[in-house]
C-alpha cells in the first residue's frame, strides 16, 4: 500500500515552501517557468499513479492533456461556459475517454498495452489536427483563466497564476495518494505485482484498469486546462505522442512509483531545459545522456536513489537473544 514515510513528506514540504516562497520572489520569466513546472507535475502524477503503481505505461496522457485543453477552451469559447464549468466538462471529457482506452487495453500487457495507447493518442492527435471545429494545425486561442475577482485575486496577473497553479498541484497529489490509499489502489498495486491471483480472488479486472486509468485521465485533462489557461493558446502539438514520452522521461527521472519523485523530475526536467537550452540548441541530447545515467546506474530515479540509500542507513533491526537462541 503507498504510504507517506518521513522522507516523502519531507520532500512534498520542501517542494510546496520552496515553490510558494520562489513564487513571491520570482519575476516575470521565473514565474512563467513555476507555472511550467506545475502543469508537468499534474501531468506526470497523472501518468505516475497508473504507469509506476499499476504497471500500465501509457503514451496517450499527451492526448488526454490535450483533450482537457481543447474541450475547455471550446466549450468556454464555442458554448459560453464560464472558466470552471468549462473544466469540470473538460476534466470529465478526459475521464471518460480515459476509461474507454482502459477498458479496451485492459487485456494488454507491457509493449502491447504501450502501443495500444500510443494508437489511442494518434488517433486524438489525427482527428483533432484535420477537424476545421478545433482549428487544425493553427490551433485556437482565447482560453480563458478563470474569474476570482470576488475574492480578490486577478489570475490574469503571473504571480497569482503560478500560485493557483500550485494549488492545483497540491489538489492533484491528494486525489493521487487518496486513489491509491483506498481499495482500488489496493487493487491496482496488486494488479501490478500478481494479476492472476486478484483475478482468482474474483476482481473484476477491466473494471478496476479502466476506472484507475479513468482517474489518472481526469488528472491528466486537469493540466490540459492549466496548460490552455497558462499560454491562452492551444495546437495539435499537445495530443502529440511526444508530450507523452516526455512525461514517461520525466517520471522515470525523478521515481517511478514513488508519487513525490515526479514531481522532483519535473522541477529537475524544467530547469535543465531553459538553463540549457540556454547554452546550446542540443538540449535534448543532454537531458537524455542524463536520463541514460540514471537507468544505467538502477536507481529508480533522483528520488528512488535517495529512498533507497537513506533506507540501507536505517539500523538493522536487532533479534532479541531468546529469538536468536531459538
């Protein structure tokens, strides 16, 4: 079952006062990269909870993100929602596909499940790049950011957004680890380590992939809004397959299964980017040089590899001399 040990709440700590405070002091640019930041972390929470805790490796959540962003953006443009009915529509939107693509690759495994997904992501992408509705390749623009003048805050302002998109994270972690704390994360994990046996037990497999692969798209149209609301504008290149496989790097960078580590990829990811991007135009060649060190050394990631040293520190538990003796 996932718990919250000492170093994982720890880090959540650090994570949440060093973004608030970075936030509060950031300028213009730096507060465009938090708000980066934040949406990747839903995304790869998001992609995390099934991939890394229930084994199912996904190369959609790119096109579930995007579905989030342009069924908002549609339905507050074309339909004339205001911003928070149009995300829970777009969030629901994203869920319900989420679960049919779960139910349909339920039966699939490892690469077959992988390129079951991908299949899945290209269709969105396809279908959304030559519907004249969505704009085509040229995208749309016009998202709105939502309206909390009534409490005083102008989401318009950077400062304010970024803080807001914390928030969001902070929302999608506790739906994350509340999932996985409860029954059908329970199922989920065992899923992951014995499928038979829970199929023995009488679970209802499909069902149990479809409705946590259903949350995880929920999560993952969240960061589709943010990500509409944060630029204001929205193309193809959200749905494509290569939003996804920078998630899955990203997961993989900082823990896979850990919840927490993710988020330290994607704050890790983020930065390395613009630093060096700032450099030389090969940033990706680095980023992955650094990727292939961290899966050759076989620590699961920046945060697996600390899991794993501060546990090896822990004192071995000594044997009480009558058990010994025994």
């Amino acid at each position: 079952m996932f718990t919250h040990t000492p170093l994982r709440l720890t880090a959540l700590s650090l994570l949440a006062i060093g973004s608030l405070a970075y936030a509060f002091v950031a300028g213009f640019f730096g507060l465009e990269i938090l708000a980066e930041i934040a949406i990747l972390a839903i995304l790869v929470i998001a992609l995390d909870l099934v991939a890394g805790f229930g084994g199912m490796v996904s190369l959609c959540h790119g096109a579930l993100l995007g579905v989030g962003a342009y069924a908002f953006t549609v339905a507050a443009n074309a339909a004339g929602l205001s911003a928070f009915p149009a995300m829970v529509l777009a969030v629901a939107l994203s869920a319900g596909l989420a679960f049919v693509i779960g139910a349909i690759c339920a039966r699939s495994i490892g690469i077959y499940f992988i390129m079951a997904t991908l299949a899945f992501g290209q269709m969105a992408y396809s279908f959304v790049f030559q519907s004249p509705l969505f704009g085509g390749d040229d995208g749309l623009s016009g998202a709105p950011r939502p309206d909390l003048s009534a409490i005083g805050i102008d989401l318009t302002d950077s400062r304010a957004f970024a803080i807001y998109a914390i928030a969001m994270v902070a929302l999608t972690y506790l739906v994350a680890a509340a999932t996985l704390r409860s029954g059908l994360g329970r199922s989920l994990i065992g899923l992951h380590h014995n499928e038979k046996r829970l199929r023995a037990l009488g679970l209802t497999v499909w069902r149990a992939k479809a409705t946590a692969f259903a949350i995880s798209g929920a999560l993952a149209g969240l960061a589709g809004c943010l990500a509409a609301q944060h630029t204001q504008y929205i193309s193809p290149g959200l749905l494509s397959w290569t939003v996804s496989g920078e998630a899955l790097v990203v997961v993989i960078l900082g823990g896979l299964g850990t919840l927490v580590g993710p988020i330290v990829g994607a704050v890790l990811f983020v930065v390395l980017k613009h630093e060096i991007s700032a450099l030389t135009p090969y940033w990706h060649a680095i980023v992955g040089m650094i990727l292939i060190a961290v899966v050759m050394s076989r620590a699961n990631g920046v945060f697996g590899f600390v899991e794993a040293r501060m546990a090896a520190r822990k004192p071995k538990p000594v044997l009480q001399k009558a058990d010994a003796d025994a």
